[in-house]
C-alpha cells in the first residue's frame, strides 16, 4: 500500500483552508483522516499520551486509516543513545497497542546537532522492541547529520530493518537507502507560492517515485550511501507533507493521492 499523509491535524492556519468553516475542534481528527490515508502524530514527541488518548483517536478514524507515531523527545534527544532504555520502554508502553491495526511505523528523529557514533547507534537501535502487545513494530529513523551518510550506518539499518527516512530537505541529508520493508518518507520543502505545496511536476515525480518504492525498486536520481539493490519485494510506502509551508499540507497530500 501507498500512504499519504500530514502531520498531526490541529493547526490554526488550516481552518478555513483546510478545515470546513466553524468545524468543531473536537471533529478535526475525524474529518482530516477522512481527507488523507496517515496522519504522523507530532504531539507524542513533546509529552506521553495516555492508553485513553490513543484509544480514542482510534475510534475517530476510519477502518483502513493509519497513524505514524513519532517517539518521544526523551529517547533521542540524549548525548547517549544507549542510556535510552528506560525512556524507550515506557513510551512504547504508553498506549500505542491501542491504536490496534491503525498502529503504523514509529519515527524515532534526531537533532541535526547528533552526530553518527557507530557503537552508540547500534546500541540505540537494539533498544527498539520488535513488539508491543503481541504487535508487530516497525521503526523508521530519521537522522539529519552529514555523519550519517556512512555505509556503515546503512547496515546497521538493513540488519535491524529499521527504514531510514527519506527527507525531501533543502537543509538536512536526504539518503534514500533501502533498508526495510517499508520506506518512510517526509517531504519538507513545499512552498506557500504553489497551492499545492509542490508543483504539478514536483508531485508527478513523487507520484511515480512513490510507485517504484511500492513495487521495491530503488529509484534512479535519489541520493544513496551504498549501492541499492536493483529491486527487492514489495514494500509499504509511507508518504508525509511535513513542514516546509505547512500551510499547504493537506492540498499537497491530497494532490498526491489523486495522482497514486
């Protein structure tokens, strides 16, 4: 499958643009998950939700709907990853099994200041459960130091199955590698000039890059570290409108849907 998505669903400048005039506050999650096929929930990078939040969005949503869950700040924004244990646990044990099958990747993304310390990294990455609740986790980094682009980092990745997360960036590294049965991708450079975020071109192209991940291939004109392979199974995509002029968001996610 193809998703696409925005970041979060409470954002002021999105009501009358976005938003139905005088929507109810307490409505914009029902009706922007019923706009887009993913939502990345921000809000659980500042603080830990409860079980009964995470319930409760979940009953907001459609059936076939899909969160990405960001991780919470503590557990990457550290001077030592492998210390992240005990933070880890607890935001994984916070409720997120109660989104049930509507539960998609976890991004765990660092501070551009966060430099890739090999052993410290793989450390970090050993801390991720592969489950919570007898659910299967899927984990996407999203890294923004030059220091990553290191094949060595790559393995590591690929060994874990963790997806590195693609940024369409104009100020942080935009590594494309394979690394997972899923890619991950965060789109961050839309301009307020362009109704749609990106222009019809731009989004073209992110049409059919966004294909070509589906069917595993490795895209021609993307930056990797290592060398990718050709193609490998089917994948998962996970495509997010994230910053950039977050005004235009939701119209660039929906312009993207048309096109897939």
């Amino acid at each position: 499958m193809i998703r696409v998505g925005i970041g979060g669903w409470t954002f002021e400048p999105w009501r009358g643009t976005f938003f139905p005039d005088k929507l109810p506050h307490t409505r914009e999650l029902e009706y922007a998950s019923r706009q887009v096929t993913a939502i990345e929930v921000n809000g659980t990078y500042y603080r830990t939700q409860s079980s009964a939040t995470f319930t409760k969005w979940a009953a907001e949503t459609p059936d076939d709907f899909v969160f990405s869950v960001k991780a919470l700040r503590y557990c990457t924004n550290r001077k030592v990853l492998a210390d992240a244990g005990e933070s880890v646990g607890k935001f994984v044990g916070s409720g997120l099994a109660e989104l049930g099958d509507k539960l998609g990747p976890i991004l765990w993304q660092f501070m551009p200041t966060k430099r890739f310390e090999p052993e410290d990294f793989s450390a970090f990455l050993d801390l991720l459960p592969d489950e919570v609740s007898g659910r299967r986790l899927r984990h996407a980094v999203e890294v923004r130091h030059e220091s990553f682009r290191d094949e060595a980092f790559v393995e590591m990745a690929l060994k874990r199955g963790a997806a590195i997360v693609f940024a369409d960036s104009a100020k942080y590294p935009s590594l494309a590698d394979p690394t997972a049965d899923f890619i991950y991708a965060r789109l961050e450079d839309a301009k307020e000039a362009v109704e749609t975020g990106y222009t019809p071109s731009e989004l073209d192209r992110f049409a059919a890059t966004a294909k070509a991940w589906q069917r595993g291939e490795s895209p021609a004109g993307l930056d990797y570290v290592a060398v990718p392979p050709e193609t490998s199974g089917k994948r998962d995509v996970f495509v997010f409108m994230i910053n950039g002029a977050k005004v235009r968001a939701p119209a660039a996610a929906q312009a993207l849907i048309a096109r897939l």
